[in-house]
C-alpha cells in the first residue's frame, strides 16, 4: 500500500509541475494581415505558360485572399537574344482588386493568351 501511495505521489507531483511550467511561458498568438497581393511569373517558352500556372490556380489564390484586397499580376516573356546580344522580352502588368475577381481573372486571361501568342509568332 505504501508504494502505491509513493508512486500516486510522484505521479501527481509530476503532473502539477509540468503544468506550472507552462503557464509561465504563454505564447503570444501573432496575426498576419495580406496587403497588396502580387504574383510575378518569369517565362522562356510557351510549354513553360502552360506548366507554370492555370485559371484556377489563380482564382485558388484569389478566393484565400481578404476581401477588398488589391491585387496585381504579371507576367515577363523572355524571349531570343537580338542581333544586338541582348535579350527580347514583353510584360504584362494587371492590378486590381479581390472584389472584382471576375474581371481580374478575364484580364489575365488574356494577358496569358497574349504571352502565348508572343511565343507563337516567334
């Protein structure tokens, strides 16, 4: 009977020192606030548009935004090098805001399609 009682003691001894030590180091809990949302892309190809993103990546990242959040989306199309050794490249540059997602998405519709008929002409 006598262990039981130690062993019920240490366990409890235990148990209320774990939770003291506890209390004295709360944590404090940080909010993280999204301002001005951009999403950049840097392509080389026309097979490098059509693996980097879709619609519906975009519109997964806009419905995770806030609301009333302004966005802006961009895309840079790299291109050959010229007769001058430097590089050609187009961008493209949208802003808006998450309360206009369907008009944000239809503009980088076609900002995307843009990209790639650079590439096609090419």
């Amino acid at each position: 009977m006598k262990t039981a009682f130690t062993i019920l003691f240490l366990f409890l001894a235990t148990i209320s020192v774990a939770q003291s030590q506890n209390s004295h180091h709360s944590k404090k809990i940080q909010v993280t606030k999204v301002t001005d949302f951009k999403i950049s892309v840097v392509v080389n190809s026309l097979n490098e548009i059509k693996r980097t993103f879709t619609m519906n990546d975009i519109k997964d990242i806009l419905n995770d935004l806030p609301e009333n959040e302004n966005v802006s989306f961009e895309m840079i199309c790299n291109g050959k090098e010229m007769s001058d050794n430097k590089k050609s490249s187009v961008s493209y540059k949208v802003m808006g805001n998450v309360d206009d997602r369907r008009g944000f998405l239809k503009t980088i519709e076609k900002v995307r399609q843009g990209a790639i008929n650079y590439y096609k002409s090419k």
